[in-house]
C-alpha cells in the first residue's frame, strides 16, 4: 500500500484546502503535521463516485477531504475570508436566481422566475390541489388547476417573446408588462383562482395573462 502514499509536510490542514499562507496566522497558532496523500481512495456522494481536483490527505490515522472541492461539488462557493481569518462557505447565487425589483423590465435587462426571498411558499397539502407539468417549457415546470395553466414567468415571457417587457414590482405584489395595461397580482402563496403565486422560488402566472400581454404589445397577428 505504501507504493500509493507519498509522505508531504503541510504547514497547515487549511493549506492542503486553499493554499492558505502562513503569514494569515500567528505564530503561536501554526504547528506543523505530517500528512500522507493517498490517491487511491475512492469519494462517494449518494453512492456517486466524484472527483476531486486534490486527493485525500491522511493526518494522523485520520482522511481530510479538500474543502473547495467538496464544496463545489455540493454547490458552495468556498473562499478565506482575511478579516476573520476563516474559511467561508456560502450557497452559490446566479445572478438569474432571484427577482429583480421595479426596474427588471429596463432596456437590457430580463425578468428573472425566483420569487422574493422570505415569500410563504406553497405548502405540500396546496400543492396536491394542482397537476404538475413538468418541462412545460424550456426546461421549466407549470402547474395545472382545472383549464388553468400557470406558467412560470420566465419561461411565459419567453414562450410569449415579451421577457424584456416584463416588470415585476416587490413594493406592491405585481407584475406588469410594458406596453400593456394588464397588470397582475401575486400571492405568496397558491390560492384557488389567484392570478399569480409564489412557489419554491419562482413566480408562476395564469398563461392566459401572457397571451393577452403580448397582443397588447405586439398588436393583431
């Protein structure tokens, strides 16, 4: 087995993680280890074998795994924060991820699907009430109640090719489209009949609404 290991001498665990310097700590706080690098150990997540970009590092009879690796696996960003001295790991936040305010239907920008954060989203015992459609459009989920289809509002806008004309307003719960009067209320929760609601992030509206929008804006085809 010893023909897999080669012994390294790391300055600190967090070294092997981040190529963390020494100069970040004080004196007093650095001791020295002795770690042995085995490749041949197999990561599994969920039963997946992953990869990582650094392999396993053995101290001390114990396997240290490396933090920026496991964390993009897992979908964290992992950075040092030099202030702390501590190494951060936070959720990772496509900028497409969350709604925009009143603004999001300016020249340039486009309408995101993620609802606000702190919305009351639908609840499972709701949700039974509705007929999932899954990939409804371009990868995006809807939801049925009865001949009702509530599209997801990303995907409507551009089902419909009126993404950029949406704007969507936190102060007073409503979605408005540019170059139209239709103007839509939406809860934050599923209500039966609503207009529009909040569920696990996104916003879905009734798609009626936007095939309405987009004659106002576009005019008789």
């Amino acid at each position: 087995m010893k023909k897999f290991i080669s012994g390294i001498t790391v300055g600190l665990v967090a070294g092997v993680v981040l190529t963390i310097g020494t100069s970040s700590f004080a004196d007093s706080v650095i001791s020295k280890v002795e770690a042995y690098i085995n490749p041949s150990i197999p990561v599994t997540l969920d039963g997946q074998t992953i990869s990582l970009d650094k392999p396993v590092a053995i101290i001390d009879g114990s396997s240290y795994l490396p933090v920026k690796s496991i964390g993009q696996v897992v979908g964290k960003d992992v950075s040092w924060n030099d202030k702390t001295k501590s190494i951060e790991l936070k959720s990772v936040i496509n900028p497409t991820d969350t709604v925009p305010s009143k603004d999001v239907g300016q020249v340039g920008t486009q309408p995101e699907d993620k609802a606000k954060e702190g919305v009351t989203h639908l609840n499972k015992d709701s949700i039974q009430s509705l007929v999932l459609l899954q990939n409804y459009f371009n990868g995006k989920d809807a939801y049925k109640d009865g001949n009702i289809v509530y599209m997801n509002l990303s995907a409507g806008g551009s089902k419909y090719s009126i993404r950029d004309k949406i704007v969507y307003n936190n102060s007073d719960k409503s979605i408005t489209f540019k170059g139209s009067s239709i103007k839509i209320n939406y809860n934050d929760s599923y209500a039966n009949g609503c207009e529009a609601f909040n569920y696990d992030g996104s916003t879905y509206v009734k798609e009626s609404f936007f095939v309405e929008a987009s004659k106002d804006i576009k005019g008789p085809q």
